[in-house]
C-alpha cells in the first residue's frame, strides 16, 4: 500500500540524512513541528536542527529493524521504527521513534517526532 | 500541560484494562480505528479485540517506563509508550506503543495503535 512506500522511503531518507549530515534535516520540519527527544520537548525546525547538531557524537549509524505505517486522520502518515543506533565506538543502542508525517505537494514533512533509547 | 495528563490517565487506564479484562477495550476502538500488532494490521474495534483475545497467554502485566505525549494536529494527541510486559511465567518482555487518542466529547478513542515487542 502506498502509505508503506511513503513511511519505508521516509526512513531510509531520514536516517540517510541523520547520519551524513544531520544539520541537513532542517528541510523536514516547519515551525509547527514537535519533538519529544529522551523526554525533552523542542518546538520549530530550527530548535529541533539545533537539538541534533548539539549531539556530543561525530559518528552515527542507525540501522533500522522493524518500520510500522498507518494512514493517519488527516490524510498523513504515522510511522514507527524501531532499531539498533551505533555513535562512535560505544556500544549499539536500541531505540524507538514515531513520525507524523504531512503531506504538501510531493512532500513531506514531519509534524511530530518522538525519539527514545530502549534501556534495560 | 493538559496533553501529558490526559496520556498518563489513558495509559494507566488502558494497561488496567488490559491486564484485568482485554475484552473490555473494545470501548476505546471504532470501525475506523487501525492497529498493528507485531507487523499484523486489523482495522475496527471487533476485529482488534479478538486479536487481543485471541492471544494465548492467561494472566499479562504492562509495566510501562516512559510515556511522551505530544498534541496532534487534529486536536487529538499522540502517545509512545515503552515499558516491559509479563505474560504467565515467562521472562519479561521490552514493548513499544504508540496510540493516537482522539477527542469525542469529554472522552478519547483511539484511532491508531501500533504495538512492537523489542527484542534483541
């Protein structure tokens, strides 16, 4: 189905772009967008572009594992992924993450994104 | 803020249901919602409860650990959950979820549901 495509494309854009050049990421967000980042919320591109290129990291690999993709009410795309993050040389890092994704012309952009390490 | 509220009160309700009486969530589905269960789409709130019921363990317990909740652009407000789940006497289990509440007078359904157990 079509909105798999859209979320499958996204993540491999996404996480293409995060871990080549993060700062590059800011094209995805608008003022409106929200990120709940470990627990920390940051409103607006800008914040959220700030909040990623603050990262103490210089390298970083995602590696996604599963990716799950619902239409949304608005005609958006939810999607979840969740996987193994590598920074530097520490240890992989599960993690979890959910977009909204909005639809505008041929693109998208993200409305909500929620990002957390899975500990324990 | 009143969207984190209103997250925390659903999860501590929701994961009670669950855990007491799983039939007894069909209240929180409609025909539209959606869910994804371990990779496995169902839509509609009889169809999602028979999935729920339809799972072999007898007695389940959620211990949910991080909640982030964000309003969503529709009014409603979306909800990632992690945490671990024990079913029966097996060894505990990391889960993602992520819901999507939508309003409906002074009460919330969800309309979007994907769950993930995280291995590995």
């Amino acid at each position: 189905m079509e909105f798999e495509q859209v979320g499958k494309m996204f993540c491999q854009h996404y996480y293409g772009m995060f871990d080549s050049n993060r700062a590059s990421l800011v094209a995805l967000y608008r003022d409106q967008s929200l990120m709940t980042f470990e627990g920390a919320q940051v409103q607006g591109a800008q914040k959220i572009i700030e909040k990623f290129v603050s990262l103490t990291f210089k390298e970083v690999k995602h590696e996604v594992q599963t990716i799950d993709c619902q239409p949304s009410l608005t005609g958006g795309i939810l999607v979840v992924v969740s996987g193994q993050l590598k920074t530097d040389t520490d240890a992989p890092h599960r993690f979890s993450q959910m977009f909204h994704l909005v639809k505008e012309g041929n693109n998208f952009w993200v409305s909500n994104d929620v990002f957390r390490l899975n500990y324990g």
